[in-house]
C-alpha cells in the first residue's frame, strides 16, 4: 500500500464510507504523515457532525419549485406544437389521399411518369459510369489491400 494509495481513501474512510481492510490498517498503523491525515480528517468530520446544518433562504424553495414549474411549462408548451404540427401534416396527408382517390387516373400518370424518369435516368447513370468501371475496380482493390495490411499490422504488431 502506497501513501498516495491511503491518502486518497483518507476522506472516505474519515466519513465511515469505506471500512478501511487489513493493508490500509496496517499502512494507517506504521505510516505516521498518513495516521496524522485520518486524525485530522477524523476531527473535520466530528466537529461538521456537532454542528447544525444551515437552513435554506427564505425564498429559496419558493423560487425553485417556480423555475420547475416553468421549465416544466415551456416542455409541455414544445411537446404541444410538435403535437399540432404532427396533426397538421396528418391532416395534409389524409386530404391529398383523399384528392389522390379521387383524381386515380392522375395519380396513375404521375407514376408512371415518375418511373419513367428513374428508368431514363438510371440508364443514363449507367452508361455515363460504364468508362469508369475499370477506375472503381482498381479503388476497390487498392481498398482492400489497405484494410489487409492495416489488419496484418494489428495482428503482428499488438502491443
């Protein structure tokens, strides 16, 4: 057991927080700057337990439990505008599934119109990457052989 060790158990064990084991006893017994620092922490302890604890300010309670109330109030204040926003969008999104309904031959062209598109673009993609394939191949493969080595590096070299 070291002093540096027993003194940073001297509060705790001062305060009957922590029961001191056999080695700290020990170290507390033959060790003289370490017992003089329990003696002292002993006496702070003794002299804060006969005094009384100081009493709250007047309106100390009075104005806490106020800010509680007003914080609890500006939550439950954002928890109600996200709640209209919620029912706002739901309500959005019932009227347009209405109008949707409604107009079905619309919503159909739209669709396929929307896939159109996607099938011409995605073809475009296609044939705009298809010279740079060889370039992705040969990044996949300079990837890989980093991650193998940077894997072969931790293995060997563990500390």
């Amino acid at each position: 057991m070291t002093c540096k060790h027993a003194l940073d158990l001297v509060e705790p064990v001062a305060a009957g927080d922590l029961i001191a084991n056999s080695d700290l006893r020990a170290h507390f017994e033959t060790c003289p700057r370490c017992a003089g620092a329990l003696a002292s922490a002993r006496r702070l302890e003794a002299m804060l337990a006969s005094r009384e604890a100081p009493g709250a300010p007047a309106r100390f309670t009075a104005a806490v439990l106020q800010r509680i109330r007003r914080e609890r109030w500006r939550s439950e204040q954002q928890v109600d505008r996200l709640f209209n926003v919620a029912i706002a969008v739901a309500l959005l999104l019932i009227v347009g599934g209405i109008f949707a309904l409604m107009n079905l031959s619309g919503v159909l062209t739209g669709a396929a119109d929307t896939w159109t598109a996607v099938a011409t673009l995605s073809t475009q993609l296609a044939r705009d990457a298809a010279p740079a394939v060889d370039t992705y191949i040969a990044g996949v493969c300079l990837l890989i052989t980093a991650l193998g080595m940077w894997w072969w590096a931790e293995r060997t070299l563990s500390w």
